[in-house]
C-alpha cells in the first residue's frame, strides 16, 4: 500500500463520516463545507479541497473551499472558461492532473494559478440524475500527489455525496428564488422612490429623474441600491 492509499476500514470510515455529515444538513452551505473538509482530511497530500456548483443565479460559484487556494484557483476557473474543474463538470468525468506544469490542456488557467502552490489536481463530477450539477476537487502543493487509485477514491466520495447534495440543493431552491425575487421587488421599489423625489425636487418626468438617478450612481462608483436609499433617507447627496 502507498501513502496515496487508504486501508478498506479508513475509507469506510471515511465516507461513512461524510454521508453522516451531510444527512444531519438542511443547507447547502453547511453541507458542502463539511464534505470539503472531510475530503482534504481523508485524501493523503492534500492542501485544500472545496465544491464547484451552481448559485441561485445559475452561476457557477465555489463553495466549502477549505484553503483560499482553492478560492483563488476556482476563480480564475471560472473567469477564464477553462480548468480542471470546468472539464470534470462539462464532459461527466473525473479529472487528473499528475503535474501542472507539464500539463498543456488549460494553457491560459495553468499560467495563471503559476503562483499559487498547485501541482495535482483532481476534480469529479457530482452526477444525479443523470447529469452532473457540480464538482469536487483536491489540489496538491507536491507533482505526482494523486493517481488513479486517488481519483477513484475522490469518486467514491462523489457518488453518494452528490446524490444527498441534489436533495438539499433542491429544498433550498425554492427558498432562493424567493428570498431572489423579493430582495429585487424591495430595490426596484426603492429605486422608484428615489425618483419619485427627484422629480418632485426638480420638476422633472420619471425618465430625467432615472438618468440623474444612474449619473449619480456611476460618478460615486456606488451602486443603484445604495444611492436610491441615500436619497430616500434624506442624505444630501444628490446636488443634480
């Protein structure tokens, strides 16, 4: 046995430790910080694990990094349309990186994570039914950290934690797409009031008072919620 290896009763342990985990969350959030720490601890040469999904936006977003390595590789994943875990995700396979400065399939994201302390990587599709809705994934300071028997295992991890994910992902939905929905009726109205002000200030239609609203806006480098909300507080900022 080598020391990428796990005994039979420690990966048993193991998994039983993450499916034990995530059976007593009702968060998306909880859930997918406990599996990404269970697996950095349970894959030898490991220096950070964490979860690719998608946000209530559809976006694709980390989550449960456990090292802002991690972080910062997803990141650049996802801002440059290319990487480990975008490869695992699209074509439902795992992924394997023996030695990223060897490796030229994502030539623009390995020059980018050049400084962080990554060589292996691999990263597993979350599949259910059917499809795979996310990844997780390891990344190793040392070349040559993972190999098969290590991608195996991380799929081993994959397959039941992605099952009981999808089911906790799906109660949370709901509950987004309405927490969503009602912060953007309160901005919107919010954002009426303001120009409701402004109009009534300046004697000026609805459309004029937008344009001031927004001008305001880009000259602070603010956003559109918090001018609106300065303006319906009263503070003197608006001087259009």
């Amino acid at each position: 046995m080598t020391k990428k290896q796990l005994p039979l009763d420690e990966l048993s342990t193991a998994i039983g430790r993450i499916l034990g985990l995530l059976l007593t969350e009702e968060k998306v959030d909880h859930a997918v910080q406990n599996l990404s720490q269970a697996i950095r601890e349970s894959v030898p040469g490991t220096i950070g694990a964490g979860v690719s999904i998608l946000d209530s936006q559809g976006r694709r977003t980390s989550r449960g990094f456990t090292d802002s390595v991690v972080e910062q590789a997803d990141f650049l994943q996802y801002e440059l349309g290319e990487g480990p875990c975008l490869t695992a995700w699209a074509t439902e396979e795992t992924v394997l990186v023996h030695d990223l400065s060897d490796d030229s399939r994502w030539a623009q994201w390995s020059a980018a994570v050049s400084s962080l302390p990554i060589r292996s990587v691999i990263s597993a599709p979350l599949m259910a039914g059917g499809q795979s809705f996310g990844t997780i994934k390891v990344y190793s300071p040392e070349p040559a950290a993972y190999d098969t028997e290590t991608a195996n295992l991380l799929e081993l991890f994959a397959s039941p934690a992605a099952t009981l994910l999808s089911h906790i992902q799906s109660a949370e939905t709901p509950k987004r797409i309405s927490e969503g929905l009602q912060s953007a009726l309160q901005s919107r109205d919010l954002v009426n009031r303001a120009c409701g002000m402004l109009m009534e200030r300046h004697g000026i239609p609805h459309e004029l008072a937008l344009q001031r609203l927004l001008k305001h806006t880009r000259d602070h480098g603010s956003s559109l919620h918090h001018i609106s909300a300065e303006i319906v507080a009263g503070i003197p900022a608006d001087k259009n």
